[in-house]
C-alpha cells in the first residue's frame, strides 16, 4: 500500500472535483456511453450537462470509468497517520 501525498494531485483536478461536486449537487452530472478517440472502445464517461446561451444542452466529459475492476487496477491508498 502506498500513503496519499495530496501535494501530488494536481490542482485541476482538485478544482475538477469541486466542479463534480457542484453539478451533481444541481442535478446536472451524468453518466453516458462515448467511444475513445485515440482506440475507438466504448467508455463509460462521466459528464456534467450545461446551457448554453442558445438554450442548448451540452455534455462536458469529465472522466471515464476504469472497464476493469479498479481495486485490480491500482494500489490502494493508505491514509497517513496523524
């Protein structure tokens, strides 16, 4: 297991998160199907829908869901003692 060094996240995605939280506080955050450009696999992606000033619904793709089982994928955080 690895310590979580938040030092190391970057700060767009400190404020990416702070976006998230926003839009599914609103309602506004939602899961949809995409193909990924660079490989053309379908992903699972998570989306936080806006207006635009034509009355348009837009989806903004924030991140895609891992296909595998992410506890498989990657090393679980330790949080660090105090």
């Amino acid at each position: 297991m690895t310590d979580i060094d938040q030092s190391k996240v970057p700060a767009h995605h400190q404020q990416w998160l702070e976006t998230m939280i926003q839009a599914g506080i609103n309602g506004d955050l939602g899961l949809m199907r995409g193909k990924k450009t660079a490989t053309g696999e379908y992903r699972s992606i998570l989306v936080i829908k806006q207006q635009t000033e034509e009355d348009e619904i837009e989806l903004l793709p924030l991140g895609h869901f891992a296909e595998d089982n992410p506890f498989e994928l990657y090393d679980p955080p330790v949080l660090p003692t105090a």
